[in-house]
C-alpha cells in the first residue's frame, strides 16, 4: 500500500492500522530513511542499585522476541534520556550522566552493533526526564529537569539526524513535562504524562504539534485515563499509545495520532510498569523494563488488534529509566 510517497506494508490482513512504514521518498525524510524496523535497540538505564546508570545496549528482534543480546556501550553511564531514530541513525539525547543532568547527545547506528559516539552537538540545556520522538528526519526533545532552570520542563528542543549541530528552539509543551512520554507519525508528535515540581503532583493531558509547520506552542490534544507519570510512548502511522507509568498502572491508552480526543482502553500490560522503555515496528509494539518488579521484562502487543501485553523476552541487563527502545533495520 502507498499512502503519498510514504511505503507501507500491511502486517496480517487488511487491517491498516498494524503498518509499517518506509520513507523511501518523503521529502521530509532523509533518502532512504525509514522511522519503523524489525531491530529494538535499548540504551542505557539503572535500577536503585546502580543510580549513576548503566552503558549498557541491548538488542533484539520484535517480530520474534527472546534473549536481547549486547549491542555496545554508550559513551557515559546514561539513564533518564530522550532517544529517538530515523530508523538508521539512533540519537541519545540528554539524561543523567554519572548523576548529573547533561545536554549532551550520542549517536549509534541501529543496524550496525557497536559503541556509541559522541554527536558533537547538545541541547538547548541540561536536562533529564525529558521525551524524544522522530518523523523519520527531524528529532523533537521536549521537557525535562531539574527545576533550576525554569524554562526546561516546557523546552521543545529540534534536531536534525543528519546535520550534528546544536538543538534550536522549536516552542513549548503547554504544561511542564517531567518524566514524559511520546509518539509520533511521519507528521505529528504526541506528548503526555506530567510531574509537577515541587508538589509531586501529576495529571493526564496530552499535547500535539507538528514536525514541520509547527511554531510556538504546543496545542492540547486530549486526556489520559488516569493521571500519570513515567509512562512509555510507542505508535505507527495511526495509532499511539501510552503505555503504564506511575502509580503502577496496567493501562495501555490508545490514541489515533490524527485525530485530537481523550485516549480509550486498549488493554493491560502483562504486570505493572514504571518508566517502561517502548518501541515499534509498526505492527508490534515492545515493552523493555517492566518495574518495578520485572526489570529485565521485554513485552509486545499487536497493534492492529486490541488485546493484553504479554511477556516475549529478557534483557541481558535488569534495569529501567530510559525514554524509548529505537527500532530499524
């Protein structure tokens, strides 16, 4: 099926929303890039034991789960950064490193096992807990803390795969996003979950804006089902999800990512999950690090069929805190 210039294929029948996608020709997408693939990669992390993070990269196929194998290391021990991809090129962004917040950015490539490398740009600030989402060219970054700097829980941050220069300014979220989540399209990015500092409240809007005519702020799309914070984000080119978060929820919301409206039941995950890492390869969605009790859990739903999560695989490593599993190949 052809939507444009952007190439999907159906996964299972007829149903378009189980897709993937390939941009061969999208012209807002590098020649040849492509935002979906059959590769998960999972970067860095920690648990209670290990607060100043781990290096760790694992892999792993979604179409087939199992044991995820060593993919690398990062440059730093890495956890709470934003991380997104355009399906070749994986960009790392942001975090704690060591402990301490940092705008710093690594780059992989998703295809090639191997270490990370420094990308020669950062971000507007430094910052951890923030959200990273791609459209297959451009790379959103947006929230994030520490409180010191006001401005950052609000930053959108944009970036280009390709280009390795500093993050520009791309606007505001309409709350603060601390321990965020995101999805996004070839066109459209979702935010959600919201910590409040320094009440520790939380609450359940979700914001929109586009990746190429978007300027000022970000608009409100909807609601979550419950307040939330530290969920996972995943989607293809329809439907996006959230995906647990704190307190310990089950919930998998669904939203259709071209259509603004409060996200519905899709169903539950296999056990609770906080800061859980998600990814697709649009036409299953994974879930890495199910904590707090099943750190090393690697889950999957299909997306094109409403249904509960179950498990499908273990990471070579127990561990959460991370944003998203990049996926390509």
């Amino acid at each position: 099926m052809q939507v444009g210039n952007l190439i999907t294929r159906g996964a299972g029948g007829s149903d378009p929303y189980g897709q993937k996608a390939d941009f061969n020709s999208n012209s807002r997408a590098t020649a040849g890039s492509k935002i979906y693939g059959d590769r998960g990669v999972y970067a860095g992390g920690a648990t209670p034991g290990t607060p100043n993070g781990f290096n760790t990269m694992d892999y792993f196929s979604i179409g087939i789960g199992g044991q995820a194998l060593d993919f690398g290391d990062l440059t730093a021990l890495i956890r709470n950064s934003g991380v997104a991809g355009d399906g070749y090129r994986a960009l790392v962004a942001g975090g704690k490193f060591g402990g301490t917040e940092s705008a710093n950015i690594d780059y992989f490539n998703i295809l090639t096992p191997g270490n990370s490398v420094d990308f020669g740009a950062d971000l507007q600030a430094a910052k951890a807990f923030g959200t990273a989402s791609s459209n297959g060219y451009r790379a959103v970054f947006q929230g994030g803390s520490p409180s010191t700097w006001p401005s950052a829980p609000n930053q959108q941050d944009l970036l280009n795969f390709h280009s390795q220069t500093d993050a520009v300014d791309y606007g505001e979220a309409t709350v603060p996003r601390i321990f965020a989540a995101s999805c996004s399209n070839n066109d459209r990015m979702l935010t959600m979950n919201q910590y409040v500092e320094p009440s520790g409240g939380y609450g359940k809007s979700i914001d929109f804006f586009s990746f190429t005519t978007h300027s000022g702020s970000a608009s409100d799309f909807g609601d979550l089902r419950a307040n939330t914070y530290d969920g996972g984000g995943t989607s293809n080119l329809h439907r996006g999800f959230n995906v647990g978060g704190w307190p310990s929820l089950e919930y998998i919301d669904m939203m259709n990512i071209s259509t603004p409206g409060d996200a519905t039941d899709f169903g539950d995950l296999p056990s609770t999950a906080n800061a859980p890492a998600c990814g697709s390869d649009g036409a299953r969605a994974c879930i890495s690090s199910l904590a707090p009790t099943n750190n090393d859990g690697i889950g999957y739903f299909n997306i094109g069929s409403m249904s509960n999560a179950v498990d499908y695989g273990t990471l070579t490593v127990a561990r959460y805190n991370q944003d998203h599993t990049v996926s390509g190949g």
